[in-house]
C-alpha cells in the first residue's frame, strides 16, 4: 500500500540533543499527525496537525504541517531517555479517510 | 483519557487454529474501530475498517474469510485469524477515533503478538 516517505530511518543521539525528523508524501495531505510506538506496545498520539503552515508543540515537541500541504516535520528539543521509541507520521486525505503511516524513525538516545 | 484494550497480548498458537483477539473502548463508545497488522521494524498497515452492526470493510489484499471482524456493540471488536499459519504470525493493533469530527486522533490499543508455530 502506500506510504509517506519518512527519513531519517534512524537516529543515534546523545542525550540533550535536538533531534528533526521529516515526512515528504507525492500528493496533498490535510491533516498530519505524529505517534510514538515503544516497544510491544500500539502508537501514541502526539500531536495532530490541521493547517497549512501550522506550527504546534507539545512540550519538548514541535511539529509543523508544510505550505505545500506534502509535508511534516517533528522537532524534539533537549531529548531525554525516555524519548526513545519509534516516531510514526501519518496523513489523512479528508476528515473520514483512513490514516497513512511513515515507515518510522527509531531514535536512540545515549545517556 | 479514553482507553482501548486488547486481549490477549499475545497468543502462541499451532497451525491450523483459529485465534481471537478482542479490542475493547473502556470508557467511550466506538462507532468504528480499526484493525492493524505490523511485521517488526515496519509501520503500521491498515486491515480492515470494524463498523458496529455491520460488516468490516477491508483493505485490498486482506482476506475476509481469514480475518474475520466483528463489532457486536459499541465498545467491543474483535478479529479473528482463522486457520492460522506462521506467515500470520505478527503484532495485531487495533485503534478506535478519539472524536466523531477529528478522525485522524487515534487511540491504540497495545497490540497482539500473535505466534503460529
């Protein structure tokens, strides 16, 4: 099926640094929104995205949905830890359409 | 907040049986459910599309006689993989919308390791 294309595939960092990933799709997506998947268990919503050009945070982290409506990024600042799993973007077409997931970015983080 | 839960968490299973995994919403009711399929270190695909009194709509390429879909009531799915074979063997999540007008807000349940030996 398709999928977005979401880089980087995987991130070793050390703690306290700042991490970016991205999300670039073909076609226009109207709403993105970003999961973190840990170990054994289902994704976790983390932010959702509504508007072209929206920037919004949630605590260390800050995803904004593209001009061109083809893409999304994740920020996550000062990283911890805790922060390790695998980040999914995902976009939806039309309010009712079903969700397309990235491939995942598994981050790593060194204490 | 809301709550989905999947039982069991995992499940390990001769060839040829059937095996039944349940998704239940514990504190709102869900109109629809969704039913994933996840290989290790790959993302998340989509089966099926769990509507409450009637019939699942599945993805193409996901066989309805194999995966069967039931929402009887609107906190409970559930799918059964029926006969099945190692190459089934994967982590099962289903998911159920967070709110009617914000449909891409999902809630996970957490997963289902189903091994067919």
């Amino acid at each position: 099926g398709q999928q977005l294309n979401q880089s980087p595939q995987s991130m070793f960092i050390q703690e306290g640094e700042d991490v970016s990933m991205n999300c670039t799709s073909s076609s226009i997506f109207n709403t993105w929104l970003w999961y973190k998947q840990e170990p054994g268990e289902g994704p976790v919503l983390l932010i959702a995205l509504y508007k072209a050009g929206e920037l919004t945070s949630n605590g260390r982290l800050t995803a904004q949905f593209g001009i061109t409506r083809k893409d999304s990024f994740l920020n996550i600042s000062a990283s911890i830890p805790s922060d390790v799993g695998i980040y999914f973007c995902a976009g939806q077409r039309n309010q009712g359409g079903k969700l397309i997931f990235g491939q995942g970015t598994e981050l790593s983080v060194k204490p | 907040g809301a709550v989905v839960s999947q039982h069991p968490s995992w499940v390990i299973c001769k060839s040829g049986t059937s095996v039944k995994i349940e998704c239940r919403s514990l504190d709102f009711q869900a109109t629809t459910m969704f039913w994933y399929r996840q290989f290790p270190k790959q993302s998340l695909m989509l089966m099926a599309t769990s509507n409450e009194g009637s019939k699942a709509t599945y993805e193409q390429g996901v066989e309805k006689d194999k995966f069967l879909i039931n929402h009887a009531s609107l906190t409970l799915s559930t799918l059964t993989v029926t006969s099945a074979h190692p190459e089934d063997s994967s982590f099962y999540i289903c998911s159920a919308q967070i709110r009617e007008e914000r449909t891409g807000e999902l809630f996970f349940g957490e997963g289902s390791r189903l091994t067919v030996l």
